[in-house]
C-alpha cells in the first residue's frame, strides 16, 4: 500500500514518492530554546515522530534522516537572558536540557541529526552572499534584506494575498526597507548582543535563514519533507522556500510540506492571562508521558485538538486496559505488524484509526481463550504499539506507577488477605480503603489478592 500524506503546497493528498528510498530526507522545525516548551510544542514532536517511524518501517532505519533543528539564536533568546539574569549560552544549555527531557518523556525518539543555528554561521553567510549576487537580497542601514518582489510566486504555500502577508508577517516596515514585504537576513549586533563578523560588519542572522542553511547542510538543496505547526506557514516556512530557492538558482526546495493543527486548552486559545498555559511540565506532572502521547494521538494531526482533563484520563484509562491484558499470561511472542494499523498510518496518519485498530485487537484478545492465540495478539499489540510509540513499557511498571511502595502494598495486601482469611472483613475493608484513597486499587481474585494497580 502506497504512504500517502496531504501536501500544504498543493492542498491535497499525495502519494509520497521519495526522491531516493534509499536516502529519505526529513527536516522538522524544533525549539527556540528561551523558555519550557507548551504543551502546543508537544504536538509536532509525538507527530513527527510517528511520521519519522513510519518511514523507518516502510524504507528502513537506515534509509531515513531525520533532521530537527535548534534555534539558539533569537531576540526572544537575548531577552529572555536579560530578564533573567542569566548568561545566554547559560540559558540555551539549560533549555535545551529540558526539551530533551520532554520529548523523551513523550516517548519521541531522537532525530537523526540536531544541528545548532550558533554552529552554522558561516552557511548561512554563504547563503546571503548568494542571495546578494544574484538580485534577490540587499544591504540597507547595515541590515541584510530579502527582496520578496525579485520571487515571482512567493506567498504559494500560504496561499495569502500581498496585504495579508504585509500584515501577517508583523514586522516593523523599516524606513529602509525596499517594500514593506521584504525581510530580514542578517541584522547588526550591539556590543552586548551575540554577534559574528561578516561582509556587513559585526551581526546575526534573521530567523529564516537559519532552517535554509542548516537544512541544505544535511539534506541537501531539495529535499522530500518539511514539517511543523500550523503556525509556521507564514512567515517562516513561505521565506524559507524564498530563500532556498532563489540561493539555488531556482531549483525546488521541499517536495511535501506538512502541518499540525493548533491545540487550545479547555475550548479556549493558550494564555498566561487566562491561566491555561500549559507547559509540558505541567502535563508531566498530571500522568506519565505515554498518557499525554496517546492523548494528543487521538485526533488527526490536521484536526485542531482540545486538551481537557478528560481527554487525558480517557487516554490513561485506554493504555490502563492495554497494559491489564499485556500484564496477563501468556507471554507475547513476535507478531507480524497489524495490517489495520499500518493502513491507517499510511493514510496521512490517521492516528485515532490505528488507536481504533489496536482497541480491535486489545478486544479479541480478552476474548481468546487459547493461550496461543493470546501470546499472538499480546505480539500484535506490541508490534502495532511501536509504531505508534505507545505499549512498549513493562505492564506491572506502568500498572503500579513508579512510587516506590511495591514493598509496602505487598505487605498490606498479605495483611488483607489473612485478615480475609480469618473473617475480619472490617480490617480487610479497612486495608482496601486506605488504598484507594492512595489512588491504588486490588484486583481480588477467588484465591486472594496479589495484583494491584495505580489509578492516578
């Protein structure tokens, strides 16, 4: 079955067709590392990583690069260190640090290759100075500009018209700039300011040009995917292609680009001032990360998605039932991937169809009754799971949490039990009681209780 993904350029479903299976190339959009990454940011790392799996099924994990930059430079970057005080290498170290464990704790695996835009300086000088000889950029009050007129069709991807990319771009229209579209390339930098030397003096690199530069880098000048939020249509991915393509005289850039929908919070749009800003720590402090991985997975990547508080307990509720049925005997054995959730997958990955399909295969095997046929669904289960990133931890871990207290419900439950056993059903009412209320529930069988679980 053909890997088929909607196009933002062309506005439709396509049937991916690499430009080299045997080199499959993948850039993605990552932090600007100034502060915790929202649980909106979350989104495009568990998608792309589900994508990034994907082709690492189909074409083979060596026959895919995956490459996920980061920005550490930025004026959000400087004035987020001068607020708090801090050195700015100092900051993007320590952010840096922490995106890596939330994605990690979402179960995202780790891209190919994560270049740094403070380590590619001198491409993205290259890049301007070609954009210079060539026509398309120019040097004004010791800025660097793009000249969007000089690209014929730029705004494509967007799809805007010139007065809704001049006021959606929300850029200061410098006296001297050209046209109020054009953008920045380089920009100068005062003493206390990062800085490097170049043709124009002493400076920084505009946004944009850090992803064109860092991705010819490691892809090349045309590549197959270029993925990210929503939000990153326009401006930054519309002059992205503007840059690249002119550098390069004129060749293609990205042959699919892909974006996920926005997140809101309780039916309402991020705000501190509202109070529902999540940031992933938040969320990680509410359920474990597979829990918020399988919640933000229960809406198509292109669907807008409301995180509730039920959405995240009917996802914790639905990998609890998982992980009871992988918990039982027979062990799994090695099961061929489940052609449900591959199909799914393959059609522009439709994550709730292939939760949907794993649900099919989680009720068949409460179902089965031969130890057999339990073990091969148990591996189904598991096969189709990785797929997704989801089912992959031990049972009795995830079931029991990680407090530390195995020792101490065992003994409370080998006290239930005798106190079961001699008919003191109050003291065995008592036990089972205090454990709830710890959000631990027994799971009595007609020879005794040995199993529990964690419920919140």
């Amino acid at each position: 079955m053909p890997l088929v993904l909607h196009n933002t350029l062309t506005r439709r479903k396509e049937v991916f067709a690499p430009l080299d299976a045997k080199n499959v190339r993948m850039y993605v959009c990552g932090p600007t590392v100034y502060d915790f990454a929202h649980i909106g940011n979350a989104r495009p790392v568990i998608v792309f990583d589900v994508l990034y799996r994907l082709l690492r099924q189909v074409y083979g994990a060596a026959q895919v690069r995956y490459v996920r930059n980061v920005t550490d430079v930025d004026d959000k970057i400087i004035v987020a260190a001068r607020k708090n005080g801090e050195d700015i290498r100092a900051l993007t170290e320590r952010t840096l640090r922490i995106f890596h464990e939330d994605a990690a704790a979402l179960g995202a695996l780790p891209p190919d290759i994560e270049p740094r835009a403070t380590e590619h300086i001198p491409g993205m000088i290259a890049m301007i100075e070609r954009l210079i000889a060539s026509g398309h950029a120019y040097l004004a009050d010791h800025h660097v500009l793009f000249s969007v007129p000089s690209m014929s069709d730029y705004g494509r991807l967007s799809g805007r018209s010139r007065d809704e990319m001049i006021a959606g771009a929300r850029v200061e229209v410098a006296p001297y700039k050209r046209d109020p579209a054009d953008f920045v390339l380089w920009k100068p930098s005062t003493r206390d300011q990062p800085g490097w030397d170049s043709p124009w003096g002493r400076g920084r690199p505009g946004w944009h040009i850090e992803c064109s530069a860092m991705s010819e880098a490691y892809l090349g000048e045309t590549f197959d995917i270029h993925a990210g939020g929503l939000d990153l249509i326009f401006p930054h991915h519309e002059n992205e292609i503007a840059q690249s393509v002119c550098a390069h005289g004129g060749r293609p850039f990205v042959r699919y680009w892909l974006h996920n929908a926005f997140v809101i919070v309780e039916g309402e749009k991020m705000s501190k001032s509202l109070g529902n800003f999540l940031i992933i720590r938040d969320v990680l402090a509410q359920a474990p990360g597979e829990t918020a991985r399988y919640a933000m997975l229960m809406s198509h990547y292109r669907d807008p998605l409301d995180w509730t508080a039920e959405r995240l307990g009917e996802a914790r509720h639905a990998l609890d039932r998982f992980y009871l049925a992988l918990r039982q005997p027979p062990p799994a054995v090695p099961a061929e991937l489940p052609e449900r959730v591959l199909a799914a997958l393959m059609d522009d990955l439709n994550t709730p169809l292939a939760l949907a399909a794993l649900h099919d295969i989680l009720g068949a095997l409460n179902k089965a009754a031969e130890p057999a046929e339990r073990a091969r669904l148990k591996g189904e289960l598991l096969a189709g799971g990785a797929l997704l990133g989801l089912l992959q931890q031990d049972p009795q871990a995830w079931l029991q949490g990680e407090g530390g207290e195995a020792a101490e419900v065992a003994a409370l439950i080998a006290e239930r039990n005798a106190a079961r056993k001699s008919r003191n059903f109050a003291r065995a009412d008592e036990i089972r009681t205090g454990l709830a209320i710890k959000g631990i529930v027994l799971e009595d069988r007609p020879d005794g209780t040995t199993d529990w679980r964690r419920v919140n």
